[in-house]
C-alpha cells in the first residue's frame, strides 16, 4: 500500500477519538504530522488527552451537532468514522428504542457528519472518509444482531457511496477490525431478559466473547491499518485485521455459508444447529 507524501499535512478529523481504536488513530496521525481534531461527547473531560490532538463536541445521536463538528473544524481531508456504541442481546429481548438508538449512534450520526464534510471536499476535489466497521458484518454471530447490522450498514454506504463520490476525488473506505482489546466489553449494553429462553447460550456467548476479547489484537495495530488506508495514493475499497483475516475471508469465498455461520458460531462457544 503506497502512502500519499508524509510531507503534505492533511486535516484529520476522527470520532470517539478519547479512548480504544479513536484515540490509538489520532496519535499516529498527529506523530505523522498531520492536523487532527479528536471528537468526544464532552471534550473537556477527555480522561487521557493526546496533547498534538484538538478536541471538539460531537454527540453521534444528535445529528444537528454534525453540521456544527465540521464547520468548527473548517475545510476537511480526511474523515474516519470511528464513533460508535456496542450493544448485545437476544433480539426477542431488545426494544425498539434501544435498536434505533444503536442504529443513530452506529448508522446515522456518522452518515450526517459525512454528508456535511461531502460538500467541502467536493469542492476542493478531494478528500478521504473512512468507514470503521467490524468483522462480525462479514461473520455475524447470535446475540449480535443489532451491532452487526448497524456494522453492515457502514460498510454498504462507504462500497456503494465509493463510485458516486469518485468523479470529485473523494476516496471512500470500509475497515472491518476483529476482536480487538479495547475493553469495549465493559460499556456494551445487554439486553436479554432474566426469564429468557435465550439467557444461557447468551451467557455462554458472552463467555467467550470476553476471552476472545481479551486476546485479541491492539487498538494501536488496528490503528496502522485504518491510518495507511486512508494516507494510500490509491486505496482499497476494503480492508480487515483480526480474527486471522486472511483465511477467514478467503474460506467465506470458499465453503458453504452456512459452515461459515456455524464455524463463526463455534468460536463464540455455541454449538452447532441442524437445519
């Protein structure tokens, strides 16, 4: 992957730039060189600030503050969409409320922040958005559903979004990372029901979705990633770290998907079911 010249500083914004994948990005851009704005629902009490990065509100579920974010930062290079919330659960179990809250803060906040950088970078001709997904839209798994589909939806906008904007020079990304030790585990909302059918394999789930958690790749290789994709003179329409990638992707192109399904199901210790 050739890079674009280090020597021509870009204006970096990245979301949820105050811990985990978001704060490791913001870093290597700012080492790199670059101007980076960091967003955090409240940037005066971001706990570990990085000192070349400057912060500014974004809250994703409110989409008016979108439009304030970018023209707070002014004209945009670069756009990595990172900001996001992880949610668990039996479907049966989930309200509504909590699935479109999930779909505002993953899907339609960091659409509404890229529409109102769009604009600018159109005009200027150029022009990077990144979209941070997960591997689990390519391999979903039981009892994350929600989480997986609001991940899919990243990813169909930035693959179907990638020829429209073209014509302008304006580059669109998805990056899948795998299981990465970020502690997210710790601030995903639950949602199965004491009484639920579903209560033991979801704690089983769970179980090993903490053991695979804490053994899974660093928030700052997954960083190298997201930031040489987007510094690439001509950039991937894809890319995905983690989970050991490289095979897993090619065996989806391979086998059957329902081995797919039932293999993703057993490395979340679930056992497999007959259709």
């Amino acid at each position: 992957m050739t890079a674009t010249g280090a020597s021509t500083p870009k204006v970096v914004l990245v979301t949820g730039a105050s811990s985990g994948i978001g704060a490791e990005v913001a870093r290597l851009f700012a080492q790199r060189g670059h101007t980076v704005y960091g967003t955090s629902r409240h940037p005066d009490k971001v706990a570990d600030p990085i000192p070349a990065v400057r912060y500014v509100r974004l809250d994703n579920a409110d989409y008016a503050v979108a439009a304030e974010c970018a023209a707070e930062v002014g004209p945009i290079d670069i756009l990595v969409n990172n900001a996001g919330e992880s949610q668990a659960g039996a479907l049966e179990d989930t309200p509504m409320d909590a699935i479109e809250h999930l779909f505002a803060v993953n899907v339609f906040g960091p659409i509404a922040l890229t529409k109102a950088v769009l604009p600018g970078m159109r005009e200027r001709r150029r022009g990077t958005v990144v979209m941070v997904g997960s591997m689990l839209s390519s391999f979903p798994v039981a009892f994350r559903s929600n989480y997986a589909a609001t991940k899919s939806a990243l990813k169909a906008y930035a693959l179907a979004t990638r020829r429209e904007v073209a014509p302008y020079g304006i580059r669109m990304i998805a990056v899948e990372p795998g299981t990465i030790a970020t502690g997210i585990g710790d601030r995903r909302s639950v949602y199965v029901a004491d009484e639920s059918v579903y209560r033991g394999e979801y704690e089983t789930l769970a179980a090993a979705t903490r053991r695979n958690e804490d053994d899974g790749i660093s928030a700052s290789a997954m960083a190298q990633v997201i930031v040489d994709a987007a510094l690439a003179e001509h950039p991937k329409p894809f890319y995905a770290k983690g989970n050991r990638a490289e095979i897993v992707f090619l065996l989806r192109r391979l086998v059957p998907r329902q081995l797919i399904l039932d293999l993703t199901a057993r490395t979340h210790g679930l056992r497999r079911i007959k259709f």
